[in-house]
C-alpha cells in the first residue's frame, strides 16, 4: 500500500530541507559579529540619507495651524482656572474627648443589647 500524497493548493512541490537550531544559532552569531559571509544588505555609509544633515524642516501649514490651536486652548484653559474660584470647605467642629460617647455590644439575659460607656 502506498502511503497517501497529501496536495495543498499553492505549496512548493518539494519542502524545504529542515535547518538545525545549531546551523541557525550559528549564522545568527556570525550576522551579529559581522563576520557573515554572506551580508543581506551592503553598509554603505555614504549612500545613507538618514544619516547627513540636512536644510532644516519648514513646517506645514497644517502644523501650524494646529500649533496655533493647541496654544489658543492652554490661554482658555489658563484663562478659564482663573475666572473658577475654589469652594471654601465647611468643617464641622471636633467633638472632645469626653463628648465622644463609646458603644459597647454586651450579651445579656435578653440577648445581645448596646450600652454606653
């Protein structure tokens, strides 16, 4: 009996062969060391554009409109927690020491009953 082929609809006809985790732990070493044999990509310095300086960045008109946004809503923001005035607290008077009256909970024949030291 044959053993049965098995067809996924746009896989490669032959799998790729397995990579040991040893070959790859390799070749990841060698990439970061910069010994690799073969690079991915050439480090050429002088062809990066992102690592000159260049004319600075005028900002767009979009910018700048929200720009001027944002600092129109801190002036509200300040102007509006100045025209707020704080609500005074009103603080009820502590009572003393012997006006505190202490409740004590006490089993008696009844049953349990509250009593006041």
């Amino acid at each position: 009996m044959a053993a049965r082929k098995v067809n996924t609809p746009g896989a490669p006809e032959k799998a790729p062969e397995p990579v040991s985790t040893a070959e790859q732990a390799d070749a990841a070493l060698e990439h970061i060391t910069g010994n690799d044999p073969e690079p991915e990509a050439p480090q050429d310095q002088s062809t990066n554009e992102t690592s000159s300086l260049g004319a600075p960045v005028e900002p767009t008109a979009e910018e700048l409109a929200a720009k001027k946004e944002y600092e129109e809503f801190l002036q509200w923001r300040k102007n509006k927690g100045e025209a707020v005035k704080p609500v005074k607290a009103t603080v009820q008077p502590i009572q003393s020491q012997a006006e505190v009256k202490r409740i004590q909970n006490v089993l008696t024949d009844r049953g349990w009953d509250s009593v006041e030291e």
